[in-house]
C-alpha cells in the first residue's frame, strides 16, 4: 500500500488557521485514496497558545489516516521558543520516518521549515513534494524583524533554504493571489490558488438575525479573535480606536499570543477601559460570542509583507449578518472589497479611519452574502485540492 507523509505544525484539537486548514483536508484526502494508499500525518501536540490546552493522543488511527503528535518542550511565542519547538519537531519527525518508505511528500506551511522539512524528506525518499504555502516566510520576517545584523547573516540563509525548497518542489499551491508575483522566480514549478474556506460548522450554524445596529442596550461589542501577535498589531489599533470611540462601545478581544504584552501595555498607557481581553475558547463557544457582536474585527500590520495575504479569518468572519471591520491592505483588501457585502475596509494602523467606518454602519443593513458562503465552501476547496495532491502518487 502506498503511503503519504503529511506535514503540518497544527492540527485538531489545536486552536489556529493551519489546524483548521489541515485537519478536514487530511480527512477528505485520506477518504479519497482508502483502499490504496495511508495518508501519515506528523503534527504536534497543540502547542498554539500558551492559554489553551485540549487534551489529545500522540498516536492515532482512523482508517487509512494516522496521526502522529510529537510533544513540544514547554514554550511562549518568543522567537528562540519557536525555533526550540520547531528543532524537536524536525528533529522527530525525520526520526519517525528513519527507514520508511513514502511515495508522496506533502507539506503545509507557514514558516518555510515544515516546507524544508518537506523537502528534507522528499529528497531522501526520492519521491514528488507537494507544498501548501500559507505565508512567505522570508518576506514577512524581513519586515518583522529590523535588526541589521539578523538581517546581514541570516537573511542569505533563509533565502537560500527558500529556494531549494520551492524549486524542489513538483507542486505549490498559494493560499493567497497575492503571492503569485512573489513565486514567479520559481520557474517551472505548477502553481495552483486553492484559498482557505468556510467550515461546515459555521454553515449549519443558524444565525442569529441582527436588528439595527443602533437597537437599544448599553454599548456596542467590537470582537476580535485570534493571534495576539506583532504581525496582527493590535496594540497599535485597538487602544487608540477605544479612546476614540469612548465607553459607548467595548472592544472583546479573545486570544492569546506573543504581543499581549504589548497591548495590554498600551492599554494602560492609553487609559481606557472599554477593552475586554479573554483567553482563547473553542470554535463553537467562539461562535457564540461572534453571534452577540455588533461589528467583527480583523486586522494585520502595516507591513509590506502582509499586502500579499489574505487571512484565513476572513472566511469565518464573513459567515455571520454581521459588519466585518477590516484594517488590511493589498490584497486581503481587493478581495473583501470584491466578495463580502457590509464590510468596511481601512488602512492599518489608522484609528481615526476605523472608527469612521464603524459609524458608517450605525442604521443597520440586511445582508445577503450567500454566493460569498457556496462560493468558498471549504468541502468544495479541498476535494479539489485532493484531487491536485494524488495526481503526483
């Protein structure tokens, strides 16, 4: 029988975008090639947030799909701690596979490494490597990180680490457009653009029908869910956004991550009160809460980098009849201009522009976004996407 090694940082129950991703695509894959082939998923323990713990096995058998889950050391969001944490995955993951045989790689990445790790073991194994690609590393940590000497030893090295795994590869799928022009200096390499998508449990999900925005009750809620972290800049936005707002509104934001500190320092050094942070919940209690507000929130730092993005936040956000806020430029920025209906765009970073766009939805609309939800469909997506993987067994 053959076999397909699987990589992924993240899967269920872990709490983030590529666990999200992964965990309903290695399922429909695994369904897909039952009888011929066993898909091998090699994952971690969840590790996402330092708030959040769910209980999971290190090994698991469903059928034609194993997982494996390699446990971490214990860590924060530091730049050291996750190249600990990713060290003892690597490290493990090329024990687990010692004298195995694969007949297809495939790795989903956001950080390069587990696509390096992909490549590692493809080259080992002589076999296709198939690489989902969820950010461009190097693109994102040069603008991250300012140091010059970071950026004069180790950026040559990410790049050359990044060129011999995208052009190893027999296959990439871009989770963005947006990085299309980014990739094109990989030459002869088939591209695809098979986009996060919307999950069956926000779909069946009977919506709460909102009234006006303006109904009676004591202030506003403005949710926002996620990543705490620099590439999200929240503290750059949500302080200087509640002081303008003022108590008539109240920021919940839910999540966890490496610049918490940040903001809850801004916070205080803003000196407001409407802000509300709470740590990481599960999906269907987050749906919950989603489902009580009164605008959602999303945003990302006003960075270059993430110009070519587009956050797989979207696709959850735009499921409930509820305004979607959005501080994003680029691409993530034509596309829910393009696709989803009441939503508000602005520049990151600008506090006055994200208030303006709230108080333009103070009447309330009816929404109409069911094209958006069948259109992107994650079920849809990732049979398709399946069917692009086995074509290289």
């Amino acid at each position: 029988m053959k076999r397909i090694v699987y990589l992924t940082f993240y899967f269920e129950p872990d709490l983030c975008a590529g666990s999200f991703r992964n965990s309903p695509l290695a399922k429909v894959l695994a369904d897909k090639v039952k009888g011929e082939c066993v898909v091998e998923v090699y994952t971690t323990m969840p590790n996402r947030y330092e708030t959040y713990h769910a209980e999971a096995s290190k090994y698991e058998e469903r059928g034609n799909l194993i997982i494996h889950r390699i446990a971490l050391p214990v860590h924060e969001s530091g730049m050291m701690d996750q190249i600990k944490s990713f060290y003892t995955y690597f490290r493990e993951v090329i024990r687990l596979n010692k004298g195995k045989k694969a007949d297809l790689i495939f790795a989903s990445s956001s950080r390069l490494f587990t696509a390096f790790l992909g490549y590692i073991l493809s080259r080992k194994s002589k076999k296709p490597l198939y690489l989902d690609v969820r950010d461009i590393f190097v693109d994102t940590i040069s603008d991250v990180i300012k140091s010059p000497v970071f950026k004069f030893f180790m950026l040559p090295v990410l790049k050359l680490i990044e060129y011999l795994t995208f052009s190893s590869a027999s296959h990439i799928n871009l989770i963005s457009g947006g990085f299309r022009p980014y990739f094109e200096q990989f030459k002869g390499v088939p591209f695809t653009e098979y986009t996060n998508g919307i999950d069956d449990e926000f779909l069946l999900l009977e919506k709460k029908i909102k009234g006006p925005i303006l109904e009676s009750k004591n202030s506003k809620t403005i949710v926002y869910a996620g990543n705490i972290g620099e590439g999200q800049g929240l503290h750059k936005i949500i302080p200087q956004a509640a002081k303008l707002l003022g108590p008539d509104y109240q920021f919940i934001v839910i999540g966890d991550g490496g610049a918490k500190a940040k903001l809850l320092a801004e916070i205080q050094n803003v000196g407001v009160q409407n802000v509300e942070i709470r740590k990481p919940i599960q999906r269907q209690l987050l749906m919950d809460e989603y489902q009580k507000a009164d605008f959602l929130f999303l945003h990302l730092n006003d960075l270059d980098a993430f110009k070519k993005v587009l956050p797989s936040k979207i696709f959850e956000l735009a499921t409930f009849p509820i305004p979607m806020i959005a501080g994003v430029s680029g691409y993530a920025k034509e596309f829910i201009e393009r696709e989803i209906s009441e939503s508000y765009v602005f520049s990151p970073c600008d506090a006055q522009a994200m208030v303006r766009g709230i108080q333009e939805f103070s009447q309330g609309k009816a929404m109409d976004r069911s094209a958006f939800l069948k259109k992107y469909k994650r079920d849809n997506i990732n049979r398709a996407m399946a069917d692009s993987i086995i074509q290289y067994l």
